[in-house]
C-alpha cells in the first residue's frame, strides 16, 4: 500500500467546506492507502490561541473525524506533540532552507503585506516543520487544499536538497490537491470559499452546529433572480453551491437533481438541502457524542502517538547520523 499523510491545523471550528473538500476524501482514502493523519498543534500556536480553546479544538476534531467516518484501526491518527521528532526535524528543516524561501511563502506575504503587526517567527519559518512533519513518514502523497500546495512543493525542495547534501535519505512527495467541484462557498457571500474567518455566521455551516439552525441557514442562502434551476457557477453562484452540497452528501449527480427540479422553484430545492443537511449534521453529531463519551480517545491517540514515534525515530536518527550530531556508534 502506498503511505499518504496529511495534518490539520486545530484552529477553529469545522465547517461543511471542511467536511466535503478534505475530510470525506480521507475517508475514501484509507482503505486503498496507509494512511497517516495528525493534529497540527504545533502550527496551531503560530498565531495566539488560548490553552483552553486549543485544547478543546483538538478532542473536537479528533472526535469528529472520528464520527465523519475515520477509522482509527485503518488510519494512524495521532497528536505532532505527542511525537517529538516533528520539531527535532522542524530545526534541521529551518538551517537548510533559505531567507528568500520564506519570504515568498505567500500566508507570511499576505499578513505583511496587510500590514499586520504581532507577525511570530514561528509563522514565519512554519513551512519547514510542515517538511519536517511530512518527511518524518516518506509518504507518496500529501492531500491538501490549494493554499498549501506551495508548501509541497517547498519540501519537495528541501528532500531534494538533504538527499543530494548528504545522501539518499527522504521521499519526495506529491502534492494532491483536492478535485475542483468541491468546493463549497458562502451561503451569504456564494462567490467567497465558507471558511472559518467568515464573519457572518449566516454564511458557514458548522459540523457542531444545531441541525435547525443549519436548515435555517440553507433556507436564508442568497441565490438569484433568474428563476431557473440549473448549474450555473458563473451566474448562479448560490444555486450552484447548493447543489454541490445536496450532491455530496447524498451522492446523486448534480445532473439528476436538476433533472427531477425541471419547472420548479428554488424553496423547494431550499427544503430538501436544508433537510439533508439536518439529516447529516444530526447522524454526525450524535456519533460524535458516542465518541466523546465512549472515552476512546485517549487511546486513540497513545497508539497512534506509538505507531508515529517508531516510524519517526528511525528516520530522525538517520538524519542525526548524516548530518553528524550522533558521535557514539
Ligand atoms: P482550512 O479550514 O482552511 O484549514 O482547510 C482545511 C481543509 O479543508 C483543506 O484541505 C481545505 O482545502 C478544505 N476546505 C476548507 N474550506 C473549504 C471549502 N469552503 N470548500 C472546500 N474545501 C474546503
Ligand atoms: N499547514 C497546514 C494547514 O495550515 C497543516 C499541516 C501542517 C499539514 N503540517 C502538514 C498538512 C503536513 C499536510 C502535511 O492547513
């Protein structure tokens, strides 16, 4: 089986964008590939956060990965922290790569170019512990969405430049970035990407959201005028969106939906995405009780912290060697 590894940052809440263009492709993911996911905590205080709310972030989205159909016996799921060699290889990865290398890294480019004050080095030289958590595991491939795909290619960079520096020593490996179409946007704001730095809460759906509310959502989402159900990105950005979401969560074809919508108007269509999306948030949130109450979690997380460390040792102690740290043999 080939290794594929991503991580995911514990900021914020998880939101349907979340679940459609990342989490429900790693579920389909991990019976054709050894898989190998962690909580990004260590990126995660790149920016100031309080210990209280990371802390309840992180059980959060283990626990609901968890309930979105993550199986802990497939896939090693695991906390960077809990493996120490992420910020052993972090160091290493921040004295290979350069100044300039950083600085076009476009998440630091865009907070100063804003002018942003309170700027941490931490996000600044963040892309090589991003390297060092992907080298870590000579994964083929590292699924990601768009805006990190730069950082792929940065650590492919910086593989290339360790295994010719010293010798054959990491993988490089792919970037797969998520197919286009799912993509979901703004029930307020359908040509902006639902995100979690949305302003008005109208616009985003949260997977902890409560169902009712959610279905109100869906059923205040701003469309158009034309009057027409039909695909249309360009010109029925809020329509389309909520054919994208009524397609992913139930799987029929968005052609087919439209088809069984011919002569009809857009508050029906509103009624039945707002009913499965009810449906969906209210299966999800009650396996994610199951989860939170079933207390499983910690162990979860101390096999898969095992599993992690032994891989990671290995290679971090064959970097100490090439680079000549290890003096003993
Ligand atoms: P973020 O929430 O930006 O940390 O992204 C985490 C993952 O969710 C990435 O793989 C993103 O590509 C994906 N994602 C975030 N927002 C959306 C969205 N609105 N539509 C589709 N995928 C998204
Ligand atoms: N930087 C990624 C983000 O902001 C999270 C991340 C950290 C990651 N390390 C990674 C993703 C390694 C893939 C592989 O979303």
């Amino acid at each position: 089986m080939e290794r594929m590894l991503s991580g995911i940052k514990p900021t914020g809440r998880l939101h349907l964008g979340n679940y459609i263009g990342a989490i429900r492709n790693f579920v389909s993911y991990q019976d054709e590939y050894e898989m190998f996911i962690f909580i990004a905590n260590e990126h995660a205080i790149t920016v100031p956060i309080e210990a209280k709310e990371l802390r309840q972030n992180t059980k959060d989205l283990i626990a609901l990965y968890i309930a979105c159909g993550l199986d802990p016996k497939k896939v090693t799921l695991f906390l960077q922290s809990d493996v120490v060699a992420h910020a052993q290889l972090g160091w290493v990865m921040t004295c290979l790569s350069y100044m300039g290398e950083m600085q076009r890294m476009t998440q630091y480019k865009d907070k100063t170019a804003k002018g942003e004050t309170g700027v941490t080095a931490g996000l600044f030289t963040y892309p090589c512990l991003m390297a060092a958590d992907i080298l870590l595991y000579d994964p083929k491939y590292v699924p990601v969405g768009i805006d990190q795909k730069q950082h792929v290619e940065l650590t492919r960079n910086l593989a290339e430049r360790f295994n010719n520096r010293y010798s054959d020593t990491f993988t490089v490996p792919q970037p797969l970035v998520t197919k286009v179409g799912a993509k979901v946007y703004s029930l307020q704001n359908p040509t902006k990407k639902m995100s979690k730095s949305e302003e008005n809460p109208k616009g985003t759906i949260d997977l902890l959201d409560d169902p009712a509310a959610a279905r109100k959502k869906i059923m205040s989402a701003v469309t158009d005028s034309l009057g027409v159900i039909r695909y249309d990105q360009e010109n029925q950005p809020g329509l389309a969106n909520l054919l994208t979401i009524q397609s992913a969560l139930t799987g029929e074809e968005i052609d087919s939906i439209v088809a069984r919508y011919e002569g009809k108007g857009y508050g029906e269509l509103k009624k039945e995405v707002g009913q499965t999306v009810f449906d969906f948030l209210t299966d999800l949130q009650a396996k994610y009780r199951h989860v939170i109450e079933s207390g499983m979690i910690d162990e979860v997380l101390k096999e898969g912290a095992q599993k992690a460390s032994y891989i990671a040792n290995k290679k971090i102690a064959k970097v100490y060697r090439k680079i000549g740290f290890t003096v003993t043999k």
